[in-house]
C-alpha cells in the first residue's frame, strides 16, 4: 500500500513538471476538440498526431496521446447532447437520451452529469490502473513465448466477438491484418517477405500509413460520399449547468455501475470505449424499473455510457503496459508511439522506466482534472466550433495527414500508401468489414510470430505445448469457449440486438 | 444474373460474395509470393512458414464468406460515390508529388485546394482563404514550433 503511494508520488511530481503539465493540457485540449467534431475518430487523431511527438520527450509524447483518448470521450458527449449527432462512436448512445433532456431544456444538466460521470470514472480507473499495474507484471514474469501467443489468440478472439457484424468477416480482417503485418524483410533470418522488389517495403508496411489510410482518409471519403445534412446546433442557451440534487442521486449508481462495466471491458482485450459504452447504456435499460424512460431524455441513460466510455478509455491501457499488448486500436498506436521513442511496452516498463509508467497514470487524473473545467465552463466556445462547415474541416484534415506521414520518414512512398489504404478502406466500409480487428491484428501480427517460432523451438516442434502448459491452456480454452459462443447463430442474434437498441 | 442464369445460381449477398472472393485474390497473391521461401526445418520456422499459415487461413475464410454470399440473402453493395474520393486521392498525389520539388508551402496550399473541389458545397473565395489560413497554420506548427526539417520554398 505505501508502495503504491510511493509509486504515486514519483509520478505526481513527473506529471507536475511544467512541460508534461503542458502537454497533458494540449492532449486534453485537442482529445476534446476531435471529441466535440464529428467526422474525425480518435484513432485517426492519434495516428495522426504520432509525428509531431517525434521531438517531444516520451513521457510528454505519451501523456499527450493519452490525453487524447481520453479527452474525446469528454468532448464526445458535448455534441451528442446538443446536436443529437455522436461527436465519438463512443457517445451514439449518449444520443438518445442527452439530446432529449436538451430538448426538455436540460442541456446543461446533461453536459454537467455526462462532466461528473466521466470524471468520477476517470478517478476510479486511475486508480485501478494504479493498483492492478504491479500484480500484472508479476504475472507476466510468468509467461513464456506460447502463453504470450495464447494470450495474443484469446485478445483477436475478444476483438472478433466484440466487433460489429459478421463474425466471419472479422476473422478475416484479423487475418488479412496478420498477413500485411508480415510484408517486410523476416526479423530472423533477413530475407525479403512479399515485397515485389519494392525497395521501400523491405521495412514492412507503416503502421501509421495503415491506420490513416483506414480510419482517416477512409472515415473523409465516405463522409464526402454522404449527402450534407445539415447540423443543427441547439440554439437555445446553455443554462443551470448544476444538476439538481434529484439528478445526482438518480445518476449516482449508474455512474457506479458504468464504471464497473466500463473498467471490465477496457481491460479486456479487444474491448475498449465505444464496446462499453454500449454494454452500460443495454444494461443500465434492462435493470431499470421504469425502462420506457430511456430514449425520453432520463438521465441514467446518460450518466452510465458516459461513465463507461472514460473508464474503458483508462483502463485499456493496463494490458499495454503490463503486457505490453494492445486490446484496441488506440492502444495499437500507442504502441508505435513508444516505439517510435525506443520504449518497448511490457512488464519491463514499470521496473525500468518508473517515472514513465507511473507519471503517465498521475496525468491521468490530472488530465481529467482539466477536462471538467475544459468541458464544463467553456462549453460555450466548443459549442461555437461545431459551426465550422465540414467543407472546410475536411480539407484541412488531409492536408494535416500528408505531412504528419511526410515527416515520419520523409518518404512520399509513405503518403501514396495511405492513400492506396484510404481506397482500400472505402472499399471495406461497401463490404461491411471492419477496420478495427485489421488494424489490431496487424500491430499484433510481427509479435505473434515472434512468440509463436520461440514457443515452437523451444517445444521442439510439439505443437501440444500451447495445450499443455496450464496458463497458456486456460487462455485456448477461453478464447476458444469465446469464439464458439459468438458462432452459436442464437447468441450472435442477442449480441446484435444489442447494437440495435 | 443474366450470365450465371442456366446454372441457378444467383449472388444472394453481393457484398459477402465479392467480399471474399477478393479476400481469397489477396491470399493467393501473398502465397505466391511466399512460395520460394523456407518453410519449417527441424522445428525452426521459416521465413515462409507464417505468411503462409496466415494467408492460408484467410484463403479459408474467404471462401467461406463468398461461398455464404452465395446462399444467403443479404444487402446490396452501395454504390461507390466518385466525386469525393477521386478528389481527396488527387490531392493527397498532388502533395506526394509537389512536396519535394516546390516545397511545403505550395504543396500545402494547392493539397488544400484539390481536396476541397471533393466538396459539392464548395465556395471559391471562403476556399482560397481558408486554404491560405491552414497553410500558415501548419508551416507555424511543423516547420516553426516543431521544427521539423522541412524544406519550405521551390529549390532552385
């Protein structure tokens, strides 16, 4: 416990340093400012955002993309209450119920509750990630190559069985991502993998040309392929951001019960916000009394995804620096993002870069310190930004991308890339594939091999190492319990119910 | 499907359908191109042995999502738009080509330009300043606040 406390300490006065409080700001900014627009994903952000840490020091890089996470889920809500469009896949839910209370002019109740939720979790889940860091990396001591490969299994698993849709298209997409992942000169032995003697693929495809290419030139062409409804921003004023004492005890156990939920399935791999936001919305409407008050503007409805939502965003980075695996697409660039500085996530963060692990978790809370007064006082100002007409934001949001991509190598090979991934994208969205479990996997994919040729060499060849050693067992039984689940056509019905409502 | 009529058979779901087949395309692409390389010896993986594992399965599963297309009922593909994309492709060309012989600053203003004619909103002067606005932007925040090496101006 005084451990913990100690460890605390260390990273409050990390996260203190005048530059890192500057840099959790900007995050904190910027995470609200893509949260409050809609059109731009958080994924695309951070992809497009991991130039610029270039220069920055990794503590600072780090703190800065978090922020970013975790901000949008904040800024996320502002539009949904207002606008009734989702700023962040993340608050479509929020929708429904939040704009209604806008409409009963209760616009600022349902800014300031979504505010205290989002904070309330944001507290709870840094601590979470606080306490649960330290017994993870023990456990992670004890994982050999196939347990390490078991586990990648059960976390490609979790994405397919979370995912919207076909679960059949989301093996694909994992697979199709495994297999990009492998373009590129082999680690081991040198040798040039699929590259067409193209010189500048012998370093594998980019990470980040894959993710802008799907997520942020994909997300603009389809955007552009929409026919322009017009937003129309709540006009009435932003009044009694308090919420009445009756608002915060009705809200107060979903915002319990969100957090839960939110915290569970961030940690899970292949979990993250948008999943949970949902998951709480569903189950906060099966438990309540009264359930024909959802959609009507009641105030749980808002209270839970939104507590959900910002617990998930924290909690997901548990797995990623105690594992060092990423259970989602943000947390996948992440993983470049440390890359990118020389920082390789894993259990040997914590031992070998104290000041890193636990400053990034104190920014945490100090970030989501800020986010309320960003969010709650200046509403004002995020409300004036969502008249800025897409026409205009869009251009600047590519123009943005090709120098980001310009600047990771200097390479024009990396821009014509991303776009080569924009069509490519597009053309999954008209086949209802998601890009989601292709990007997860592809980050996953060099290290799954890795684990996988070890395990296999150290087991001389036995395949039946995965089923026999118990950690790595339990992890297939799991996964394989898991996929069998979401194949039974019943229980995929229910799940896609659950997106329905 | 006028072609496809004596044998019976129909594309029940088009997306399913030419979803996979062109999974199954990508697959077989990737295992010819693996195919000369080692595979497992004395169980030490190859350089081939998981490209292949991989585009393998995938092969599997998408012919089994074609196949499914084929049997069962499902949406139409959406008609792809052309205006939007044509124009965002252009300009991301227009700023992989421009960049290094004229500088960011005109590969920023003309990038910005392209992209915008993908709009059916657009308006031209609101464009040439906005455009003008970002370009000032981004040379302030890469070139002068991150000071990345980037050359701003035509190289004569």
């Amino acid at each position: 416990m005084f451990e913990l406390l100690d460890n605390l300490a260390l990273g409050f006065s990390v996260a203190f340093n005048p530059v890192n409080l500057l840099f959790c700001l900007i995050g904190a900014l910027v995470g609200t400012l893509v949260g409050v627009l809609p059109g731009i994903g958080t994924v695309a952000t951070v992809a497009m955002l991991l130039p610029i840490t270039f220069g920055l020091s990794p503590v600072g890089a780090l703190i800065m993309l978090a922020g970013i996470y975790y901000g949008a889920q904040y800024g996320g809500s502002t539009t949904s209450v207002l606008v009734n469009i989702p700023g962040e896949a993340t608050s479509v839910v929020t929708c429904l119920d939040g704009h209604q209370m806008a409409r009963q002019g209760r616009a600022g109740a349902a800014l300031a509750i979504a505010a205290i939720a989002s904070f309330f979790a944001g507290c709870v889940s840094t601590l979470l990630v606080a306490a649960l860091g330290k017994p993870l990396t023990g456990l992670a001591l004890l994982f050999g190559p196939a347990e390490y490969f078991a586990l990648m299994v059960l976390g490609l698993i979790f994405a397919v069985v979370l995912a919207r849709g076909s679960v059949g298209k989301a093996i694909a997409m994992i697979l199709l991502g495994l297999m990009l992942s492998m373009v590129g000169a082999d680690l081991e032995t040198g040798v040039n993998r699929m590259t067409f003697g193209v010189l500048e693929l012998s370093d594998g495809i980019g990470f980040a040309n894959v993710a802008m290419g799907v997520f942020g030139f994909a997300e603009i062409i389809r955007n552009l392929s929409l026919s322009s409804e017009g937003r129309e921003v709540l006009n009435a004023k932003v009044s009694g951001l308090m919420p009445t004492r009756k608002d915060l005890l009705t809200s107060a156990p979903a915002i319990g019960r969100g957090t839960l939920i939110g915290s569970l399935l961030g940690i899970l791999p292949g979990g993250g916000a948008v999943i949970a936001s949902f998951a709480a919305y569903t189950f906060e409407k099966r438990i309540s009394k009264n359930p024909s008050r959802f959609g009507r503007g009641a105030i749980e409805g808002v209270a839970a995804p939104e507590s959900a939502n910002n617990a998930a965003a924290q909690t997901s980075f548990i797995p990623l620096l105690t594992l060092g695996i990423p259970p989602n697409a943000v947390m996948a660039l992440m993983v470049g993002a440390m890359t990118i500085h020389g920082i390789v996530p894993g259990p040997q963060v914590m031992t070998k870069q104290p000041d890193l692990f636990w400053g990034m978790i104190a920014s945490m809370w100090l970030g989501n310190l800020m986010l309320v007064i960003i969010n709650l006082p200046l509403v004002g100002i995020w409300v004036s930004l969502l008249r800025v007409p897409y026409r205009l934001l869009f251009p600047s949001i590519i123009v943005f991308c090709c120098i980001g991509i310009y600047s990771i190598n200097n390479s024009t090979t990396d821009v014509l890339m991303s776009a080569a991934f924009g069509v490519f994208g597009y053309w999954l969205s008209k086949h209802e594939f998601e890009p989601a479990p292709l990007v997860l996997a592809f980050v996953l994919g060099p290290l799954m091999e890795e684990n996988l040729r070890r395990a296999m060499l150290i087991a001389r060849g036995d395949v039946s190492v995965f089923f026999t050693r118990p950690i790595s067992a339990g992890l297939i039984a799991v996964a394989a319990f898991l996929l069998v689940l979401a194949i039974l056509p019943m229980i995929r019905k229910r799940r896609d119910e659950v997106f329905v409502e | 499907m006028a072609g496809w009529g004596r044998l019976a058979v129909r594309v029940r779901n088009p997306q399913n359908f030419y979803g996979g087949l062109a999974l199954v395309g990508l697959a077989a692409i990737a295992l010819i191109a693996t195919a000369e390389l080692a595979g497992i010896e004395d169980a030490r993986f190859g350089a081939g042995t998981a490209p292949r594992i991989f585009a393998g399965l995938l092969a599997l599963v998408g012919a089994g999502i074609a196949l499914a297309g084929l049997l069962i009922d499902g949406p139409r593909i959406e008609r792809f738009a052309f205006r939007g994309p044509a124009f965002v492709i252009a300009a991301i060309l227009a700023f992989a080509m421009l960049v290094r012989p004229l500088g960011l600053l005109i590969a920023t203003y003309v990038t910005f330009m392209v992209a915008i004619m993908g709009s059916n909103e657009m308006r031209w002067i609101e464009s040439l300043i906005a455009a003008a606005a970002m370009t000032a932007f981004c040379i302030g925040l890469f070139v002068y606040l991150l000071k990345l090496p980037f050359q701003l101006f035509p190289a004569f």
